[in-house]
C-alpha cells in the first residue's frame, strides 16, 4: 500500500508544477535556516575538538557579588577559584580542574607589522582537560606554569603570521611586551568553544603583575572534568557550600555580603549569562523550552501556507475521492494517503535544504564570520533536520487530508469540496 501512495504522490506533485514549487521552496527555506542554526548550536555545545569531553566538563564562569545596595558581576578571580574553588578536585568523581584565564588582547610587532593574538593564561591541568590537536610539539606542563617559565603553546594562524607558517617549535615570540618560546602548535580552535579558544596560551605564572593572586573578581574561569554526569549535583552542592564558606571571608563585608557562583555545563552557562538581573538560581529546561517554541513559531508561517497550498491542490481532486470513497475507501485510507503525499513533498523539500545548507555552512567556514569555524552537517544535525522536515510533513499535510476525507461521495462526485 505505501509502494501505490508513493506512485501517486510523485504522479500528483508532477500534475501541478507551479503548487509544487512553492510548496517546496517554502519548505527547504525554512528547514535551511534551522539546519544552519542547528549547526552553528551544535558547533558551540555539542563535544568537538578540543573540548570534546564538554558534555562532562562543568565551568565557574560567572561570580557576582551582593549587598544591600551593590552589586558586581564578572569572570570569578584567580583568588577566589585557587582558595575556595581547586579544592573541589579532591570530590569523587572529579578527575581534573583547571584555572584558566579570559580571552585577552596581546599585541606583537614583527618587521614593523602590527599583529594582535586573542592569549589566555592557564595551568597545566588545561591540557589534561581539553584535547587539542597538536601540530608541533605539546602542551606546557605543571612544572612551567609552577616554575613560571616563559614558554607557549600557539595555534596554526600564529605559526603563520609569526613564522610564515614555517616550524615554530623551539622558536620565541613577542607578544604583550614579553618573548615566550614556542613548545607546541595546535589546530585553530573556533571562537565559538569559549572554553578554549586562543591564539596563544602561556602560564598565568608569567604574569607582569602578581596582583592576579589576590583578585576575587574577574579574568579567569575555573573548568572541572567529571567522571560522567551523574557527578554533577554533588559537584554543584559542594561549590555552594564553599561560596557560603567564601562569604564568611570577603573583603569588603560592609559593601558585599553574599556570593552567587554555578558550576555550569556550556548551555547553562550562556542561559546565566543571559538572565536579567538574578544570577542565583537559572532554569535551563525553561530556556530549552522557549527555543522550542520559538522553533515552532519560525515554523508556522509557513506551515500555514502550505496548508493552504496543499487544500488548493486537494480541492482538484474532489472526484478521485468521491470515486475511491463510492468504491468504499474508508477516511482513514484517504487520510494515510494525502498525509504520505505530504512527506514525500516535504522529504523533497527537506533534501533540497540540506544541500542549501550545506553550502551555506561552507561559505560561513569561508567567509571568515566565524573566526576558525568548521560547521557541518553532522549526524546531529541531520536529524534534527530530519525530525523537523517529518513533524513540518505531518503538521501541515493532516488538516487538509482530514478535511478532504470528510467528503460526502455525492458533494464529492460533484466536485464540491464542503
């Protein structure tokens, strides 16, 4: 039975060329713009290079600080993450935790030419944390960062502005005022892995100031690798418990008198930094609802017209089904049929926007938008384009198959379609 709907879903698609068109225009339109937004969503959360045990990994990336009448709101410090935060390594199911430093801007001069690297700072655990793909050489180690040794780690558009993409290893650079010797290159990390991306990293040790150790707000993240999830509760119960011990010590208790921390996955990180105003309790399931319903909002309008498409082009079929139903086809038959018709379109459709998306995503990676981004379409992505374009067909094609199939033989024979 579905071998013959599909016979005469293609032979009906082919009947009426100009509703077929449209239809399926509208419908790789829209799939296209999901499928890209679904890429560049996966390509920012879901675990890639480096970070490719981030569905494991949680971060402290927001601390804010309260009174009766202030508030302040940034990075934690150095401080803070060091005294009250490392400690939290020692939890079962904690295998690693790391400090490292926001993006910050290192400006270098070569041959007169200006040159300006994203740097972080970080200890040595960040390579035990994330798994960069290395070109060159490796990663700095403990004994670097604790011995402050003035060595680097560079991506490969580094070796290339500072080395002409010639080896790097060995080899020193300037940037931010001091010379830094290159142990190892790794693979551009795109701007969208805010966890990890850089063009350089050194030790925070080779910092110009030691101020940095006494700093309770602001420049750095702390990143925790878990065993697996179901650490995470505890996790976040014991950093709770340390901010409480944490406020017991601040160093203005007149002006601040409660600190609010989480230990973040990627997503519920973002959520916190979008919250307005109340940082202290998020709620990642609204927020994952409302992108679904903003989902189902971007795909209503057009769901509305192919409704009205596919009732136009049913409308032409009145006599084939007071035909089939006087021959005694039942409005389920009817139903499944039209209802099949309007996969198929709408599986068309959905092929002609993944290749649409396909070569969007390329030409993003291209233009360069997206510092270092390599989008595609993976296999979450294809399908979740896949689910879309099965729930767009389904929404879209039951109302006008309900309806047609609701004819009475005679009104139908007729051509009437009520």
């Amino acid at each position: 039975m579905i071998k013959n709907y599909l016979k005469v879903a293609l032979k009906v698609l082919a009947r009426r060329k100009f509703f077929t068109f449209i239809s399926l225009f509208g419908i790789s339109i829209t799939l296209l713009v999901l499928m890209v937004m679904a890429a560049i969503f996966d390509h920012s959360l879901a675990p890639h290079s480096p970070e490719t045990r981030s569905d494991e990994t949680l971060g402290i990336y927001q601390l804010t600080m309260r009174g009766k009448e202030n508030t302040q709101n940034s990075d934690p410090g150095y401080y803070f993450l060091d005294r009250y935060a490392r400690s939290l390594a020692k939890l079962p199911g904690v295998e690693r935790f790391s400090i490292v430093s926001t993006p910050q801007t290192a400006v270098s001069y070569l041959g007169g030419k200006k040159i300006e690297s994203q740097m972080r700072r970080a200890d040595g655990e960040l390579w035990k944390i994330m798994e960069f793909e290395f070109l060159e050489g490796g990663p700095f180690t403990p004994e670097d960062e604790s011995g402050a040794r003035f060595v680097a780690v560079i991506s490969e558009t580094s070796r290339e502005r500072f080395f002409g993409g010639q080896p790097a290893l060995g080899r020193t650079i300037e940037a931010d005022g001091q010379r830094f010797r290159v142990v190892g290159v790794v693979r551009d990390v795109p701007t969208l892995r805010f966890s990890s991306a850089a063009d350089i990293w050194v030790p925070i040790s080779t910092s110009k100031s030691k101020l940095y150790r006494e700093q309770w707000m602001g420049g750095f993240n702390g990143l925790i690798l878990a065993s697996d999830e179901d650490h995470f509760p505890a996790i976040k119960a014991e950093l709770d418990a340390r901010l409480r011990e944490a406020e017991r010590n601040l160093p203005d208790p007149k002006t601040f008198q409660t600190l609010t921390a989480g230990a973040d996955t990627l997503f519920e990180a973002h959520v916190r930094k979008v919250s307005p105003g109340n940082t202290e309790v998020i709620y990642p399931g609204r927020a994952k609802a409302v992108l679904f319903l903003l989902m189902l909002l971007f795909m209503l309008l057009p769901t509305l017209n192919l409704v009205n498409i596919n009732l136009s082009r049913i409308l032409d079929r009145a006599s084939e089904i007071g035909v089939r139903k006087a021959f005694g086809a039942s409005s389920r038959t009817l139903v499944g049929q039209f209802v099949v018709e309007n996969l198929v379109l709408t599986l068309i459709g959905s092929l002609a926007g993944l290749v649409l998306a396909g070569l969007v995503l390329s030409a993003l990676n291209a233009s360069g938008f997206l510092p270092y981004a390599r989008l595609a379409l993976n296999y979450r992505v294809f399908l979740y384009g896949l689910a879309m374009a099965v729930f767009f067909g389904i929404l879209s094609g039951v109302y006008p198959a309900w309806r047609m199939s609701k004819l009475h033989p005679v009104q139908a024979l007729r051509g009437r379609s009520v």
